[in-house]
C-alpha cells in the first residue's frame, strides 16, 4: 500500500496530510494505520525519524471525528519532543478535521494551561509531570481520555517516570485504545504493555539498533587525555552544523565554555535549563547562529 487512502483514510484526512505536503505512509504508518483504525492496541518499535508521530496521530483524529465524546492524551518525554508533536497533530487535525489541543510542559505558566483545559480539548499532548500536577488539581478531568499514547516510552523509562506512567494510566477510563511507540522494547517497557495494552499487535519496522543509512559514521580511537585536542582537529576539518553529545549537564557547560573560549560559536542545551532558554539555544543552532551544539541525551530523542 502507498497511499493514505488505501490505508483506509477517510477523504478528510487525506486532503489534510496532502496539505502538509505528505502523501506516502512511511513503513511504521502503513503497518500501524490499518491496525489502530481498527480501534487495536499497537506495541510499535521503529528508529526515531521514521514518522511514528503520524503513525498514532491519524488514527487518533480518525477516531476524534468519529465519535465527538472521545478525547486523547499522548505523553513524550521532554518539552521539546511535546511541542514538535503538538506542531505536528495541529497541522494534521486543522480544516475539516479541527480539533483543539492543549499542551501540558513544565516551564511554561501553568494559567495558559489552565485556560487551554477549561476549553475542553479533545487532544492533549503532555509530559508526566506536568499531567500528573494538573491531575492533583482536578484541572484535567479523565472520564473521556479513552484514546492514550506513550511515545518514545523506553526514554521516559530513562528519566525516571515509570510511576508517573503508572499512576495517570490508572487514572483513565478501563475501557480504551492504547498505542505505545518506542525505539527498543526493553523490559520495564514490556512489563508495561503486559499490564495495561490488552491483546496488542506488535509492530517493527527495520531494525531499530541498526544505523541510519543517511548518516556517515567513523569512529576514532584516542586517549581520554587528547579528546579535547582531536575534537579541537575535527571541528577545524569540518564544515556545517556539530552537535557533539556529552553525559553530564556540567560536561555540556564546560565544554561549550571551552570551545566559545577558542573562538567557536557554541551554546550548551540540557534538561537544567528553562524553557525559554533551550527554545533560545534549539532556535539560534537551527537558525546558524551558533554553529556548535553541546548536548546531552535530551537532544538524542525525537527532535527533527
């Protein structure tokens, strides 16, 4: 199948994704598509980059406009990785197809979410955190959030938000569609779809561990003691946009300190800074401004 409509995808829809200028299904949206307009729970696993976000996306509005008392939740990891699905769902479900949408993040004010909740949003894409103070609250109200997805489920398992997960999936109506994306299946990920998915299909596409094809890679052996003077090398070497990737959010600060030191235009983005300024820091390393991005794993997920 290479066409939404052959997938099953109302007109509607289709004239929405033609719009964005989307008119084939990658492989993760025409294994996952059918599927979960069948109202299946789906256990997906594919590479970051390969469209999953459409993958749950068109079947969730699919399922929106045909029933006007079902509502959806997606939880991602970071507050980047909300936004882009946000950008994303909003492009999809806008003309014939609108629905509204709130966004839950930390670092932002929690009065416009409040406001976006009292209008009654059909889509809510959000982190764990931030879902669950609005929760305590009583500001997000669950009786027909019967529509979920978890994307990029293994990292937030990473940062930590097991609980968080279990405890706003108890909170939501039994009787409900999960779909749950992520880049591997590990086990606290399966213990997960075990108790909460309910006869999931389980789809993956290529394997996930293997490299991107569009990506050179080279690896280069050297002393802990030269990494900075062979990085110092390769950047002189090169042309174009670095990100380089570090462990710790103190390592991402220092070595950019290092690098601005040695006249390079270098900015740090990690989880300690606030909102406004990672957004500053993504915008002015898309924009060219800063040619160097130092990072740690917040930058490795789901950013486009």
């Amino acid at each position: 199948m290479n066409k939404f409509n052959e997938l099953g995808v109302g007109a509607v829809l289709v004239n929405a994704l033609t719009k964005i200028g989307i008119n084939e299904p990658t492989p993760i949206q025409a294994a996952t598509i059918p599927v979960a307009m069948q109202g299946r729970d789906v256990l997906g696993s594919a590479a970051t980059g390969t469209g999953k976000t459409l993958a749950f996306s068109v079947p969730m509005v699919d399922a929106l406009l045909r029933d006007s008392n079902r509502k959806a939740l997606i939880l991602v990891p970071t507050r980047e990785l909300a936004q882009q699905v946000t950008k994303a769902v909003t492009d999809l479900a806008t003309g014939e197809a609108k629905l509204l949408i709130a966004m839950l993040i930390g670092g932002e004010p929690y009065a416009k979410q409040l406001y976006q909740l009292r209008k009654s949003p059909r889509i809510i894409v959000g982190t764990p955190g931030r879902v669950i103070d609005m929760l305590k609250q009583g500001a997000l109200k669950t009786q027909h959030l019967n529509f979920l997805v978890l994307d990029e489920t293994d990292r937030m398992f990473d940062l930590g938000f097991g609980i968080q997960l279990e405890e706003i999936i108890s909170q939501l109506p039994e009787s409900r569609q999960n779909l749950m994306f992520s880049a591997t299946i590990a086990p606290s990920v399966e213990k997960l779809a075990k108790r909460y998915l309910h006869e999931p299909e389980r789809i993956a596409v290529d394997q996930v561990s293997a490299p991107s094809k569009q990506v050179n890679q080279e690896i280069i052996y050297v002393a802990e003691s030269d990494k900075y003077k062979r990085l110092l090398v390769q950047l002189g070497e090169r042309e174009g946009s670095v990100i380089i990737f570090v462990k710790t959010k103190a390592g991402a600060e220092k070595l950019a300190g290092q690098l601005c030191s040695q006249e390079h235009t270098a900015s740090a983005l990690h989880g300690d800074l606030r909102q406004h300024k990672r957004e500053r820091v993504i915008k002015a390393f898309r924009h060219g401004r800063h040619r160097i991005l130092v990072a740690t794993d917040i930058a490795a997920r789901g950013l486009d």
